[in-house]
C-alpha cells in the first residue's frame, strides 16, 4: 500500500471517530491528536486539506458545544446546540465525500 493510500485511510479512521463521537464522547478527542500527530506528513498532499479540516470542525465545535451548553439555562442554548450539531454532521459528511472522491475539501 502507498504512502498516500496509508494516509488516506488513516484519515478516514479519524472522520470515523469523529462521527462516534456522537455516541461515545471520547472518540473526538483521540482524532485530534491522531490529527495533530500526522499533520506534518501530509503536507504538501490533497490530504493536507482533510486535516485541517478536521482540526478546525472539531475546535469550533467544540466551542460551539460549550457556548450552547452554558446557555441552555436561557433556552437560547438549545438552538445554539441544534445548529452546531448540524453544522457538525455538515462538515464531517462533506469531508467524508470529498476524501472517498480522492479530492482535497473545499471550503
């Protein structure tokens, strides 16, 4: 298997946790480190564009997650909840597409 084979699947093992996450909290946390770990090797490649990606839905997620979370006590939250969520599945699902048609993700 090529380099650029390994690292696409590894990739999809991250979008992978990051869809568990739904259901098993802790998965996100592991693909941004795994993300974080092989940022480096896949600059340069169409992959580079599914890391970032990544790292960047997570952490505004995140903190979109957070904000929601706080807010809910005034009901606003829960919309902010609803809409990151959305949001959330959006990107994962667009990235999912974009990494199985071998393309980088465009914004």
């Amino acid at each position: 298997m090529a380099i650029a084979d390994d690292l696409k699947q590894y990739n999809l093992i991250t979008y992978i946790l990051y869809i568990l996450g739904f259901i098993i909290g802790v998965t996100p946390f592991i693909a941004i480190v795994m993300n974080y770990i092989k940022r480096d090797e896949m600059r340069g490649t169409w992959l580079e564009s599914h890391v970032d990606w990544q790292i960047k839905t997570f952490w505004i997620s995140l903190l979109g997650y957070i904000i929601g979370g706080l807010l809910t006590m005034i009901l606003i939250g829960f919309l902010i909840v609803f809409v990151v969520f959305i949001w959330h599945i959006y990107r994962l699902v667009k990235g999912l597409i974009a990494l199985n048609n071998n393309q980088p993700v465009q914004a």
